[in-house]
C-alpha cells in the first residue's frame, strides 16, 4: 500500500489559446512540443493556432475596443495595476517558467520577472497621464479654440519578441492596451509559456474578455492572415525574422495599418513613451470662440 502511494505520475499540462476571455483548443485541434531553452527538458503542449484562430481573435478583439477604449484612463490605469498585482502574486510560478524558457538562473529569472511586473506597473501609471504629453490647445489664427485630443488605433496585432518571452512581451502588449485598444498577440514560437500564463492571469483579472487576445504557434503562419485582416488596424513586427517583417509590411499596405518594425530592442533599458505614442492617433477639433 505504502509502495502506490510513493509511485505517481506527474500532471503533464497542454496550454490552451487565450481568446475573446476563454481558453478555446486550436481551431484545427493541433499542438506542438515545447522545450526548454536547451531543447533537451520537455515542459508542456501548446496549441499551434491556425487562420481561423486568427480571425475569431481579430473579431473578439473588435468586439471589446468600444468598451475599453470608452473607459476613463484613471480606469484604465486601475485594471492594469491589478494585472501586476496578480502577477506579483504569482512571482515565483512566473520565475520558474521564465528560466525554463530562456535559460536563466533562478537569480536572474528573478530580475526579469521583477522588471516585469515593474514596467507593467509603470504603464498603468501613464493611462491618464498620455494625453497631456501627445494632446493639447494649438494657437490658431482666428476666433477659435483648435483642440488636439489622442484616440487608440484600434485593433493591434503585437507579434512578441522572440527571445524576450517576459520582459519584451509585457513591454510590447502593455502599451497597446493602456492606450485603449485591443491586442491580438502572437507569443514567442520558441517559448510561448510566458505568454500563455499571461492569459491565465489576465482571465482572473480585471481587463475585459477580448482586449487581449494570445495566440501561439508558427509565428509566419499565424501573423500572415492578422497583416492582410482589413479588420487589424495596426501591427507590431517586433517578433519577425526581417524577412517576413517585408511580407507582413506588404500585405499591411492594403487597408493602410499603422506598422511598427523596431531594429533590435534592448528590453531592460528605459522604454520611453515612443509605444504609447505610436498606438494613438490625433484627433483635432476647431470650435469658434463665444459660443
């Protein structure tokens, strides 16, 4: 009797999409084998998204940008701290899962998960605060107010770093949503599980079913239907080898979405507002003065 007790077998996890605030299977059912960083340590399935998962990600999304991006930022701002809340509350899962990915040191997976949580923090922070940087009253000749006011792009398909499945994903997604749109994003091909924890925590929280949608699997195959999806109002290239960067920048043209293709980032440096910037557009209103 003693001797069955002592002999069990281990819990093997097979992760699911993250869409429209469920966890649907792939569309096509199929998984793939992910390793550590080694490629020796099996760690988990994860579900290989197909077009269709794509698309139904791309609808959840447009689904939720009327109400997210309708919210007060000083709201905005709340449901973010939260996210790094339960993420601070879930440190040493996220360790673990970041050091199997990327190869670090409990020490060092450590730091990145901190930074992290830190830079997540720090973009809730700027959700009320964007407006007086990018907005404002212009002078104008004439007897008129002329007022410049930022909205969100709308629906952004973020393709994640590849190497950076922490640090780099939450400094390319948090953007995006601070700013009221709604994400579509396609996590690291290499090590997804980052990203795909990042889906359980954001389903307990407070963000809305559909603002962040996360997808896993071939990243050409899946970022080819989002760059032509005359529904995706701009995508973010960051996760492209360069040559599928031009593909996918080609095939953007057709419904003229706002494209961002970085050179190579450095994930622990300053981020500045240039992210926060790039996913709003100016809206200007001229109103005659005395009425």
């Amino acid at each position: 009797m003693s001797e069955a007790r002592d002999t069990r077998l281990s819990v093997f996890k097979t992760y699911k999409l993250y869409v429209g605030g469920k966890f649907p299977r792939s569309e096509s059912g199929r998984v793939y084998e992910v390793t550590d960083s080694k490629g020796a340590a099996w760690l988990a399935n994860a579900p290989l998204a197909s077009r269709k998962d794509a698309r139904d990600a791309v609808v959840a999304a447009r689904k939720a940008v009327a109400g997210w991006s309708g919210a007060t930022a000083y709201n905005r701002g709340q449901v973010l701290y939260r996210v790094a809340e339960m993420l601070e509350g879930r440190r040493e899962q996220f360790v673990r899962v970041v050091a199997e990915a990327e190869g670090l040191s409990k020490s060092k997976s450590a730091a990145v998960v901190d930074a992290a949580v830190d830079r997540w923090v720090w973009y809730a922070g700027w959700t009320d605060k964007i407006a007086q940087l990018v907005g404002g009253a212009n002078q104008v000749a004439g007897p008129y107010f002329n007022l410049s006011t930022p909205e969100q792009t709308g629906v952004v398909a973020v393709l994640a770093p590849q190497e950076s499945s922490f640090l780099g994903l939450v400094s390319v997604v948090a953007p995006v949503i601070a700013t009221g749109n709604a994400a579509v994003v396609v996590a690291s091909e290499r090590a997804p599980l980052p990203a795909l924890s990042l889906g359980e925590v954001l389903a307990t929280s407070d963000v809305p079913g559909g603002v962040v949608n996360i997808l896993s699997g071939r990243t050409a195959e899946i970022a080819a239907p989002l760059a032509a999806h005359q529904d995706v109002n701009g995508i973010d290239l960051t996760g492209a080898s360069a040559e599928l960067a031009r593909e996918l920048e080609t095939a953007a043209a057709d419904n003229l979405k706002r494209v961002r293709r970085p050179a190579a980032e450095d994930w622990t440096a300053d981020p500045g507002t240039g992210r926060l910037t790039h996913w709003l557009e100016t809206k200007t209103v001229w109103h005659p003065i005395g009425v």
